[in-house]
C-alpha cells in the first residue's frame, strides 16, 4: 500500500508524517515525499523521527531515500528499525547533488505487525547551511577505464570519521557495496576508496556514496563508470569504441564477464 500522509508545499512550515501502526500487515508501508529539490549550495536537511509502541517493542522501521533525476528510488541511505526512542530525535541529511540536477527525499514507514504504535516524522527541514554531524562529500570523479580494469572510486567527505560510521557505494539500480577501507586525512576530512575489479560492459553505471553515522547520512553525487573496450585486428589495437559502437551487433567479439567487488584499497591523496 501506498500513501502520501500529509505534504505542506512550503518546507518552512515543516513536512509531517505520522503512522498509526495498529491493526497493520506487516510491511505496510507509507510514504511521505518532499518536493523535488533543485539546490546551489552546500545545504542540510534535518528532521525529527519518533517510534513507540505500547508493550515497548518496535512497531516497524523507518527509511530514507534519495532519487535523483527522476531516476529509480533504490536503496535507503538511512534507516532505523528494531528501536523505540525515546521521545523524538533528531537526524540530518548531508545531500550533496546540486543543480541542474535535482533530487527528491522520500521517507517510507514500514509496519511489523503485531506491535502497535506510532512511526512519526515531523519538522522537515532545508537548512541554507551544511550539517552540523552529517558528514558532507565532495564532489565524486567519473572513472573511466578499459575493459577488464579494475575501476577505482574515491568518496572524500568533509566532518569527522567514527569508527561506527558505515560506508557503503550505491550503484544507480539501489545495489550496495560496502566500502571496507578509509583513510583520515585530517580531523575534518577522511576518505575511502572502493574498486569494482574486472570491470565488463555490464559494469557501466552510475555510484555514489553514502555514509551512515550517528547524526544522519551523508550522500554524494552520482558519478559515471565508463568501461571502454579495445578493439583488436590482427593483433593490433585498432581504436577504443566507446559502449554504444560495442553494442551494435555488426562489431565482433562483443564483451562477457562478470562483474566482481573487490574489496576496498587503501586511498591515496
Ligand atoms: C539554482 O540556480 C538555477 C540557475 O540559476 C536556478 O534556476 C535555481 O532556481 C537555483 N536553485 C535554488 C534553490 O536557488
Ligand atoms: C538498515 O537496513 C539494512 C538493510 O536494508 C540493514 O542491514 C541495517 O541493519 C538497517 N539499519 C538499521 C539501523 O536498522
Ligand atoms: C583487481 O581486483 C582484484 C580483486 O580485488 C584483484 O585480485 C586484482 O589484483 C586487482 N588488479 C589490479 C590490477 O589491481
């Protein structure tokens, strides 16, 4: 089931969602979406979230998704469930994709049955300055490699690093890729690197990053993976095809593989 549970147009007044899990399947879900989003500048979203239920056990959880140019909903970039809180708290949303690309904010509430309460979301807000915890990144490069490189992604982001923060790379289809490694460059900027190893076509997307830690998350840009593809005549390369050229049928030797994860390499900076 679906349900937009209440929208104010102006985010000043504050966007609210609140579901009364009584009486529910389990995994119903309602959805509160914000406006699209078309912003310059560095910016934060922060809101206030709130689970109960009467004999103290979750009543369901709550996600966060963020979809960017009309693009597919995919995975959370945050989340909560298995808790109750104690009263409302707080998180933000370091949100780092800027015009003229737009993205759009979607909570969902996810019911369990048999736990009747409340999943709330109130005071919805786009702040004209960054995240006080959320760690904000910058901007990710597009990886261009040949065919059957590994490709090396590096999410940089701005704040202090937890050793509770979770990192992870988000393909544009919600497919989730830990990132094993980071490196502290300083107090207030840190890094981590994830490699997609023996890339093939079929490893042409769009990543981003997320970061997952006490205050909020934090979520970058898309950016692209562009695998190019030798083409070899009698042994000799004769010119590099980009993806298009290599799908048409009438080129030879089109490329199979699988695509790997491999696990996170050391940043370099
Ligand atoms: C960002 O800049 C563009 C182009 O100047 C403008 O159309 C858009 O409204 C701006 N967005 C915000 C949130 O101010
Ligand atoms: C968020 O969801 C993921 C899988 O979708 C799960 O592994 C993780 O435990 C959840 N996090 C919390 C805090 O519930
Ligand atoms: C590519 O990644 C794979 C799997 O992680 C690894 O075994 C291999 O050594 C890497 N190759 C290069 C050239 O780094």
């Amino acid at each position: 089931m679906f349900c937009i549970l209440s929208f104010f147009p102006c985010l000043c007044i504050g966007s609210f969602m609140m579901v009364n899990s009584s009486g529910r399947a389990s995994g119903q879900k309602a959805h509160l979406l914000l406006p699209t989003l078309k912003e310059n500048d560095t910016h934060c979203i922060d809101f206030h979230y709130y689970l109960s239920s009467r004999d103290r056990s979750s009543p369901g959880s709550l996600n966060v998704y963020v979809k960017v140019n009309g693009g597919p909903q995919g995975n959370p970039i945050w989340n909560v469930s298995g808790v109750v809180t104690e009263g409302w708290v707080k998180a933000e949303l370091a949100i780092s994709t800027f015009w003229p690309h737009f993205y759009q904010v979607i909570f969902e509430s996810v019911s369990v049955k048999g736990h009747p309460g409340y999943i709330a979301v109130d005071e919805v807000r786009v702040l004209a300055h960054p995240c006080r915890k959320a760690p904000h990144f910058l901007r990710l490069q597009n990886v261009e490699v040949n065919v059957g490189q590994n490709a090396t992604f590096q999410c940089i982001a701005g704040g202090k690093w937890s050793q509770h923060d979770k990192l992870w790379l988000q393909q544009w289809n919600g497919r989730d890729t830990a990132l094993m490694v980071t490196r502290v460059v300083n107090h207030r900027r840190f890094s981590a690197t994830v490699s997609v190893a023996d890339t093939s076509q079929r490893s042409i997307s769009k990543y981003r990053c997320v970061i997952r830690s006490d205050g909020g998350s934090g979520v970058s840009n898309y950016a692209e993976l562009i695998v190019k593809v030798l083409y070899y005549k009698s042994g000799e390369v004769l010119e590099q095809l980009p993806r298009e050229a290599v799908d048409a049928p009438s080129i030879p030797g089109g490329v199979q593989g699988q695509v790997g994860w491999g696990p996170g390499q050391p940043g370099l900076l």
